[in-house]
C-alpha cells in the first residue's frame, strides 16, 4: 500500500483530496450536472459515512437515505487487526 501510495505521489497526485468531504461535494454536484434537482442515497458500510457527510455538507438536494451495516470512527482498527469483535464491546 506504501509503495501505490508513494507512487502516486511521485506522479504529482494530492492524495489529500480524495476524502469523504470531497466525496460528498462531487455526489451533490453529480447529481446537479446530471439535471436531478433530488436523489435518494442508499449506503452501505463506508458508503453509510459518506452518505452523512452528504447530508450535513450538502443536504439541499438529498431526499431520503437508506444506512447499512454502519461504520464510524474509532471502530474500523478492532477489524483490521484480524480479529472480529462478537459484541458491541469488542469481548465474546
């Protein structure tokens, strides 16, 4: 991951932009260039944080929001350690 990420950098990319505040700024304006005056979002895992950010950031043309399988801060290192929580808690 490292290397594609030095990589990219090298070839002059600001990796910095790529984030869910952006992200939700090109949904809205995907939906604007596309004529939809409002859409309805459908997100699942990631997709549900990014739908929020759209909707704080951007609700003006946001309709209704379908969230699954929810993710948050502070939540995704208990899964890329390899180990998978059973309860809320992270115990068994």
């Amino acid at each position: 991951m490292s290397e594609c990420r030095e990589r990219l950098e090298a070839e002059g990319l600001d990796l910095s932009a790529y984030n869910s505040v952006t992200s939700a700024q090109d949904l809205d304006n995907l939906g604007r260039t596309l004529g939809y005056e409002q859409w309805n979002l459908c997100g699942v895992s990631y997709g549900t944080r990014l739908a929020l950010t759209a909707a704080r950031d951007t609700p003006r043309g946001i309709r209704s929001m379908l969230l699954d399988s929810m993710t948050w801060s502070g939540h995704h290192s208990k899964w890329q350690c390899g180990t998978r929580p059973t309860s809320p808690t992270g115990g068994s």
